[in-house]
C-alpha cells in the first residue's frame, strides 16, 4: 500500500486547512464519530488498560472537550476580517502561520485515547494535516482508533501509519514525541520529557490528611503510569508518621472500590524490605514505602514502579537541598504546606510548574507537557505550538518620521536634542515600600543576640544595687 504521506504534503501546499471552515468541519466529524462509539471506546479502554470505569470516563470526558475547546476557538469571521487587515491598512502584528504543514504524533502509551486525540485536536486547529503513529499491537483501542479516525477525516488530511516516517519525510513535518525524549528539541519538535522527575514536599504545617488523599489518587489511578505520579514524596520527620498512617487509609479504600486485580502496564514494584526500605503497605493497589537511608537509589531517577516512595525531611531547606541536588528542572513539584512555605519552596525548588496544596485531576492525562510552553492542568496542546509569529506592519511607529528628518537633515541642534530627550524618557524610580517589619532578618539576629548577652549583665547590675542598698541601710541601723 502506498504512503499516504505525499497526499498529506500536496494538501498542505495547496493551504486545504488554512480555511477555518474546512477546520470546523473535521474537528466537528471527529468530535461526532467519539460521541456516537463512545460505548466501544469505554469497552477498548477497559479491556486494555484495567482502569475502572470513572477513570475510563474520565479519560473519553477530557478528550471530548478537548476536541470541542478547538471547535469553540474557531471564529470564521474574525479569521477573515484579520486576513484582510493589511488590505484595509491595518497592521497584522499577531499574524501567525504554521510551522509545518504536516504534524507528524508519536502517541504515549499512557492514556492513549487522550494523548492522540489532544495532539491531533490542536494541530487541525493550526491548520496542519496530521499523521499518527498507531503500531500494529493485539490490543483493542489501537484498532479502534485507527478505524475511527480514518473514517470521520477527510484522507488528504489525516492518516494513520504503523512505522514511523521515512527521515526526510519526518524532516518536513512537524513532530509531536510523547513518548521519546529529545535533549536539545528543534523548531521543529513539541516534545515531551519523559524522564523528568516529579517530587512532593509535605510540610509540617500541611493538612496530612489532603496531601495524603491527593498523592494516592496521584500515585496510583490510571494504573500509575501517568508521568505526573509523584516518583518522590519528602515528608517532614515531625508528621511523617501520621502521613504513611493516612496514606495507607485513603489506599486501602480505593482497593476496595475496585473489583478485581489491577492490570499496569509498568514493572511489578519491587519489595526492597531490609535494604534500608520500610514496606509501609501493599496490595493489588501498589506499595507504599519508606525509604530510610539518603544515599538510596530509590530517591533518584523516574519511579518506574507503582509505588508511593516516602522519605523524611528535617526542614523546608533540607528539601530544596534534596530536589536540587541533580540540578535537573523538575516536571512538577506539589507542594502541601502553609502559603508562605509554599512561596519559599516554589521559588527555590526547580520546578516547570508547582501545584500548592492540590494536585488536578486533568493533569494525570496524556503525556507531559511539552518542553518550552507552559504546562497547563486541563488542555496539553494548543495551535501556537505549531504556528509561528509572521507579522505584516502597514503602519510605522509614531517615532518614524522624526528618526527619519533626523538622518536626512544630520542637524546638529536635532540631534543634541533627540539624545536629551532619550535622556529624560526614563521615570524616576519608585519609593521603596517600608518594610513590614522595623528591622531586616539580620538587624533582629543582632539585637536578640545582644538582648540575650546584655539582660544578664542589667540583672546581675541590678541586684548588686540592691545588695549594696540594702547592706547600707542596714549598717546605718
């Protein structure tokens, strides 16, 4: 069978896309086509994945409104007035056009469903045709997905492919890696990082209870393979025990909800019991442990496992010490604490992003956000990953005419007072805003240590005084 890549390729040289309606359209037949078999894709996703049916719903809920937030940022009209602005003598200054014209997706195999369909979704909404890597597996959402997708979009814009592209055909598009990293990403390339790490911090102002429930939904839904799972939590040694206590609660009673054994696709998690790990608990869920020893392997590098990995933590500084030790920026960090601890902590631990006290839900869908753009907790694609900016100025800056009569004149008196104007077009700073305190940090650690040194001397002063006051009086009687 021959590639359907070259079709792709003519139709966006010819611009197919580029025409809003054409974009509704296809979003609109893709949108309808998961409505109408959502029942197959809840059955697909189940027989794969073993996740339970909130979480399957869940999953086909995000991807739906995924598609229909692309449909809803389509505005025709608007799209043809701001075409035409540079006919009409207005500056285009947000005008963009697409990178690539074809946007080639490597799906995750994590949450397969959403990590297409919010790839795909996103590059239509940029005008880009699309080609998706879907192998040839036994599984069922694979096959599904092929065969939905090819029917409700047009072939010369959409096709899906069991190998990867040829390197001068990839070369040409657009890529979208999910699942493969790439160092030093290109123009070219919306990639996410697959081995980024993602830490907790539980203060020990935190609500044990919230952090508790957040970090096992985290950890352990969607079969734990979401590259949000917290592979580290760093708990504070006074409320350590009352964390693992809840912790071991909230992941009991979500075994008990879930009716039969949980299939992962990750490596069964490994009991490390007496080599300076503590298996807090386990079951069919998962493990939580706790790892004793800071040296430990267990602390570094992507959890691969599904399990909950607790090490204790003496302060707020001894966890920035911890998480920055490898210098590597963090996927994202949660933070549960008081709000000022979770300033300090987010502004120093390196982090993409920092969630404080929560952890959304959204988030644990589809592959992590793409290195270079801003992680968002519901949508991970928008179209300005694929476009670039062209502006086209009609109109010049108000400065112009007068840089201009200054070349042409090379007046000297004009141009002493163009560089004396420059000189004056800077505001004067601000007032520095009082402090909220009379002193700084270090004035205080100065004055209580000379309070602490001078209070004995008063006293002894005082008394020797009173001593010799009283010694006196007593002499005179």
């Amino acid at each position: 069978m021959p590639s359907p890549i070259p079709r792709l390729f003519a139709a966006a040289t010819d611009g197919r896309l580029s025409n809003p309606r054409i974009q509704d359209q296809q979003l609109r037949r893709l949108h309808a086509s998961l409505v109408d078999n959502t029942r197959a894709i809840e059955e697909a996703i189940s027989k794969d994945t073993g996740h339970t049916a909130a979480e399957v719903a869940i999953e086909i809920a995000l991807t739906l409104r995924c598609v229909g937030a692309q449909i809803a940022a389509i505005d025709g009209d608007k799209e043809l007035e701001d075409e035409y602005r540079v006919a009409h003598g207005r500056n285009a200054e947000d005008r963009v056009e697409t990178k690539r014209g074809v946007a080639y997706v490597e799906p995750a195999k994590h949450t397969v469903l959403y990590s297409v369909v919010a790839a795909m979704s996103a590059a239509v909404g940029a005008a880009c045709c699309v080609v998706v890597l879907l192998e040839n597996t036994t599984q069922e959402l694979p096959r599904l997905l092929r065969k939905l997708l090819t029917e409700s979009m047009d072939a010369d814009i959409f096709a899906v492919i069991s190998a990867a592209p040829a390197s001068e055909e990839l070369d040409k598009m657009m890529q979208v890696l999910q699942s493969r990293s790439v160092r030093e990403p290109g123009f070219h390339q919306v990639v996410s990082p697959t081995e980024s790490r993602v830490i907790t911090i539980v203060d020990r102002s935190a609500d044990v209870e919230v952090a508790a429930q957040a970090l096992v939904n985290a950890r352990f839904a969607f079969g734990g393979s979401s590259p949000y799972a917290p592979d580290l939590v760093l708990v504070n040694e006074f409320v350590k025990t009352d964390f693992l206590r809840a912790a071991t609660r909230k992941a009991t009673y979500i075994a008990a909800g879930r009716s039969g054994k949980m299939r992962r696709e990750k490596k069964k998690e490994e009991s490390h019991e007496g080599k300076g790990v503590n298996v807090v608990a386990s079951g069919s869920w998962g493990s939580i442990q706790e790892v004793l020893e800071r040296q430990a392997k267990t602390l570094r590098g992507k959890n691969e496992q599904n399990v909950l990995v607790v090490h204790a933590i003496r302060s707020l500084d001894d966890a920035i010490e911890l998480t920055n030790e490898d210098d590597d920026t963090l996927l994202a960090s949660y933070i549960f604490s008081d709000l000022p601890s979770a300033k300090y902590l987010s502004q120093f631990i390196k982090s993409r992003a920092s969630f404080v006290k929560h952890i959304p839900l959204p988030l644990l869908l589809g592959p992590a956000a793409p290195v270079g753009h801003a992680t968002s907790p519901v949508y991970r694609y928008t179209t300005s990953m694929f476009t670039e900016p062209r502006p086209v100025l009609v109109k010049d800056a108000n400065t112009r005419r007068e840089y201009d009569e200054l070349l042409l004149s090379e007046s000297p008196q004009k141009t002493q007072e163009m560089i004396q104007n420059a000189k004056s077009d800077i505001k004067p700073a601000k007032a520095r805003p009082l402090k909220a305190a009379p002193f700084g940090y270090f004035e205080q650690g100065i004055l209580i240590g000379l309070a602490s040194v001078a209070t004995p001397v008063f006293v002894g002063i005082g008394s020797l005084g009173y001593y010799l006051l009283t010694q006196s009086n007593f002499r005179r009687t």
